[in-house]
C-alpha cells in the first residue's frame, strides 16, 4: 500500500467517526518514508485533530514543531477554559 493510500484510509474512518481506527492508519503514513511533504503536514494535522476528538492532546506535542507545541498549549488552555463549567 502507497502512503496516499493510508492517509486516505485514515481520513475516510475519520470523517465516519472511528477515530481510533484513524489514528492507527495516520501514524502507519506518517511512518512512510516515501510520504510526501503536503501529505505529511496534512496526515500530522489530522493526527493532531484526531487525538483532540480521542480526548488526548497531551498526546499532540511529540507531532508537532516547537511553535506549534506552543499553539497546542494555547489551543488546550482555551478548550479547558470553554468546556469548563
């Protein structure tokens, strides 16, 4: 399998709402070398979404560059804030 094809697979469970199967099949694209560019950027902020929806976004920091950890802290803060009673 190509990694277009496992990032598609991962997208498609994602949109269905089987974020756990997703979040499988995005690290199985991430983990090909042959991945392009777009498509890795694409697959980690899908990744990243996925975890979010999985409720783990501690889990988000090792996906990302240092600026984007500190987005994800922002990110995190804000979510806490708004569904907090």
């Amino acid at each position: 399998m190509t990694q277009a094809d496992w990032e598609a697979r991962a997208a498609a469970r994602d949109t269905a709402g089987f974020e756990s199967e997703a979040e499988h099949l995005y690290c199985r694209a991430l983990g090909c070398e042959d991945l392009d560019a777009y498509r890795r950027t694409r697959a980690t902020i899908q990744l990243g979404s996925t975890l979010r929806l999985l409720g783990r976004l501690d889990e988000l920091a090792p996906h990302l560059s240092r600026y984007q950890r500190s987005m994800s802290r922002n990110a995190a803060a804000l979510v806490a804030k708004t569904w907090s009673p």
